[in-house]
C-alpha cells in the first residue's frame, strides 16, 4: 500500500455520515477534517468539512485521492458539550485505508456521549 501521497488519483470522493445515537437523529454543525498520513506518519491537510443538517459531508476531500493511508477527524467536543451537556470524546478520530477500488468511499459513524462506531457505507 502507498501512502496517501504518492501515484495516479482515482478516488474522486470520499464522503462522511455522522449519526447521533442518544438523540436518534443527525448530528449537524461537526468539523471534519481529512489528513493523508505518509510513510513516516507525518499527516498532511487534504479537505475539511462540517456536516450538514442531516449529518453529511458528500465530499470532504478537495481533489481526488490516491490509494493511501487517511484519517478522518471529527471535532465533537462542541456538539456534544451544546447537545448532551456533556464530553468525553472531544473529538473522534478514524485512521484507514484506501485501496483505490472504487471512486467514492463513505465513512459511516454512529456516535454518543460516551461511544462510537464506524463502519465502510456505500
């Protein structure tokens, strides 16, 4: 596998759904961001977002994706402080790998106070 930095894009778009399990609906107003992580673990910066009211980004990267090692943070400190009254997670991080495959990835989260989960959405 090589790093987010290097070959040819074929990854047009990589989307995000964050869903907030104690409410039972959308979370809206979380700022994404997506870092290619290289070789030595050094990320760099390649798109940021914030989900929309119905808890998307459709398209988090700025241009298209090589194969690679991402991650995905998600700031929740203020929605959950705003929402819940409380935080324990002040932000979620999701580190993964994208094998080229196909030319639309989603990340999936379903997220609370106190935990969370993703999966690879279509």
């Amino acid at each position: 596998m090589t790093s987010g930095l290097i070959g040819t894009p074929n990854i047009d778009r990589l989307s995000t759904h964050v869903l907030d399990t104690t409410a039972g609906r959308p979370a809206a107003g979380i700022p994404a961001t997506l870092e290619a992580v290289g070789p030595d673990g050094t990320p760099t910066a390649c798109g940021s977002g914030v989900t929309d009211s119905d808890g998307r980004v459709q398209q988090i990267n700025v241009a298209a994706l090589m194969p690679g090692e991402y991650r995905l943070i998600l700031s929740t400190a203020g929605y959950f402080g705003a929402n819940h009254g409380a935080t324990f997670y002040p932000s979620i991080t999701i580190q993964f790998l994208l094998d080229g495959g196909r030319p639309h990835y989603h990340l999936a989260v379903l997220a609370s106070t106190y935990s969370y989960a993703t999966s690879l959405g279509s």
